[in-house]
C-alpha cells in the first residue's frame, strides 16, 4: 500500500512539472509527456507485475489530474504495460541505447495517439 502511495505522489509530482513546463514549451510546438515517461520507467525498474487494472486506474487518475479526456491515459497505459511485460526478458539482453529508442519510440507514439485524439474532437 505504501508503495502505491508512492507510486501515486510521483505521478502527481511528475504531472504538475509536465503541466509547469508545458505552456513555455508550447510556444516552441514542443511536447514531451513526462508523466508517461516517469510512469514507463516505473514500470521497467517494477520487480513485479503491475496488472491491467493497476495499469488502468492509475491511467484513470493521471486523466483527472490533468484534465485530458477521460480514458486516454488508461488505455496507452495499459499497452505500455503490456509491451513492459511482453518483452522484459528481451530488455536483458538489449543494449542501454535500444532501450533509450524504445522509450523514445513509445513516447513519441503517445504524443501522436493524443494529439491525434484532441484533433479529432476539433471537428
């Protein structure tokens, strides 16, 4: 309990910095989601398995915290979750630099997939 309790301050405190950040970074059409990050690298240092329903109402929360549509945190949590657990043993034996590009990879996917959904709501 005391670990997701953590879990939870981290991601508030990431959150605020990723939302302090943000407008600066905006004039410059910049977006760098640290609160995926943060919680990508918490699930990659994990000795445990984090579950789909863990993965999913901590997606849940970060949408409330940042005021994003509701779900949209959830699910690209849960994938990243799943691709974490899919492939941690192919992480062993990958290099520091593959797995910088995976993250970098990922990350830049769900800048895509949310900018792709603000704009579809501009419609």
């Amino acid at each position: 309990m005391i670990k997701f309790l953590k879990k939870i301050i981290a991601l508030i405190l990431l959150s605020y910095i990723e939302l302090s950040i943000s407008g600066f970074l905006a004039k410059f059409f910049i977006i760098i989601p640290i609160t995926f990050l943060g919680y990508s690298f918490y699930i990659y240092r994990s000795n445990l398995n984090i579950s789909p329903v863990e993965s999913l109402l901590v997606g849940l929360f970060v949408d409330l915290i940042q005021e994003s549509y509701f779900g949209l945190n959830a699910i690209l949590f849960c994938v990243i979750t799943y691709l974490i657990h899919s492939y941690s043993n192919a992480f062993k034996i990958f290099s520091n630099l593959q797995i910088c590009l995976f993250f970098g990879l990922t990350a830049s996917a769900y800048v895509g997939f949310t900018q792709l959904v603000l704009s579809l709501y501009n419609f």
